[in-house]
C-alpha cells in the first residue's frame, strides 16, 4: 500500500511541470510576422541621345537680322547632343553624368546687290558640354524622379553670310579680297559659362532601355569677349545676347537600369 502510494506521488510530480507547459504552449501566438521590405537601391548606367529645345532670348539677334533684310530666327532652338552616365555605388542614389550637344537657328532671304541674284542667311548657334550630378527617388517601380545641377561651358556663335547662285574658282585668288562681290563671310564667337540646375522624370521600359523628359534652365555667370572671324575683337555686342534661358529635353537611353 506504502509503495503504491509512493510511486502515484512520483508519477504526479514528474508529469506535473509538462502539464504546465502544455497549457504555456496553448497561450503563445504563432501568427506570421509581416516581413519588411528593403528599398532596392538605384541603380543605372546609360548613354544615349538627347533632343534640347533652348528657348533662348533672341531679341537682338532678331534686330540685326532685320536689319539685313531678313526675317526673325525663331525660338526655341533645337540641339542634338548625347550623354552618358552612371550611379554612384559609395553614396546611394547619387548619379554622375557628361553631356554634350549642339545646334542652331537660321532664316534667309533671297535679295539682289549691283544686279547679281544674292541669297542672304544669318545663323545664331549654341553649345555646350556639361558634367552633371543628380541624385534619384523612386516613387514607384520603374520610374525615378532626379533633381540636379549641372556646370559646363560652351559657345554661341552668330554667322552672316550671303552668295551669288555660282562663284568662280578663277575670281577667288585676288590677294586683295578671298571671295568677289557679292559674296561674304562673317562669324562672331563667344565661350560661356554656366550653371544648369534641372529636373529629370526618367522611366524604364525595360532593364535595358529608358526613356526621359527633362526640363532646365541655363545660368550664363561668365563669358568671353566676342571675336569676329577667329581673330577680330568685336564691340558693343548687345549683352542681352545670352545662352541663358529654359530648356525642354527628351532622351532614350541604352544601359542597365533597375
């Protein structure tokens, strides 16, 4: 009787603690954690051509056009360029790129000087190259929003020209004058500096293709005296006559973009 009552005393405390942790067990929540997502950082390496339009103030250019005889050179200007950039892996989101691109405006006209038949055309150019940094937020798969500064520096340049429908190879060896009446030649240049703050939306289409729109404004802060034919100083050139202005750019680029 002792020994049977004994051994119920040890069977009870032995199997007493496991009941205990049986019911702990029945409190404790195995729900899922919600596993965080990671932001994936930006990334793209690219290159590709861009499509400027500079909307330029051409208000001084367009008094001396009329003046010649011709009608207003229209803006914007449209340049063609091309940039390349990449992501830089050290500081997340941050982006390194160089652009280069170039263009121009004209009109003519057709008029008649000592009753030779004369075309009549003046150019007004711009170009430029510049480094730029951006840094990316992507709101939404596929697409990132790059605010950004750019420094470069470039030309513009103003060409004045007129011909005769047919120049005689014999006639332009006279010493005292490289091209005869009515033919002529002028071409004004000046290098610039400037800052270009800018605003790219940028999306990808694919992995390896992305398409951009991209609005800026170029600052001019420095500039160069005018040269007339690559060696005269020009005076009294309007000073209103600036690469300063906004700008409206497409571009589709080639690379990696994620």
């Amino acid at each position: 009787m002792n020994r049977s009552l004994i051994a119920l005393l040890l069977a009870l405390s032995t199997f007493a603690p496991l009941w205990a942790q049986d019911e702990k067990l029945d409190d404790l929540s195995f729900e899922e954690a919600p596993l965080k997502d990671e932001a994936v950082p930006y990334f793209a390496i690219g290159v590709g051509p861009v499509f400027n339009f500079v909307f330029a103030d051409t208000k001084d250019v367009n008094a001396q056009a009329l003046a010649l005889g011709l009608p207003e050179i229209n803006s914007p200007i449209f340049q063609l360029g091309a940039e390349i950039f990449t992501a830089v892996g050290v500081i997340p989101n941050l982006r390194l790129g160089f652009s280069w691109i170039s263009g121009s405006a004209a009109s003519s006209a057709d008029t008649t000087l000592s009753g030779t038949a004369t075309k009549r055309t003046m150019l007004y150019g711009i170009s430029s190259r510049t480094f730029h940094l951006d840094y990316a937020w992507v709101p939404v798969k596929s697409l990132a929003i790059l605010p950004g500064v750019g420094l470069g520096w470039g030309e513009q340049r103003i060409e004045m020209y007129q011909s005769a429908a047919e120049i005689d190879w014999n006639q332009i060896n006279d010493p005292s004058s490289l091209a005869p009446l009515p033919n002529a030649y002028t071409i004004l240049q000046q290098s610039t500096l400037y800052f270009q703050p800018r605003l790219n939306i940028e999306y990808a289409v694919t992995p390896f293709l992305n398409l951009r729109l991209q609005g800026a404004y170029t600052l001019m802060f420095s500039k160069s005296d005018w040269t007339g034919n690559r060696n005269a100083l020009v005076k009294n050139v309007p000073d209103n006559i600036s690469v300063s202005g906004l700008n409206l750019q497409f571009g589709v680029f080639v690379g990696l973009f994620n």
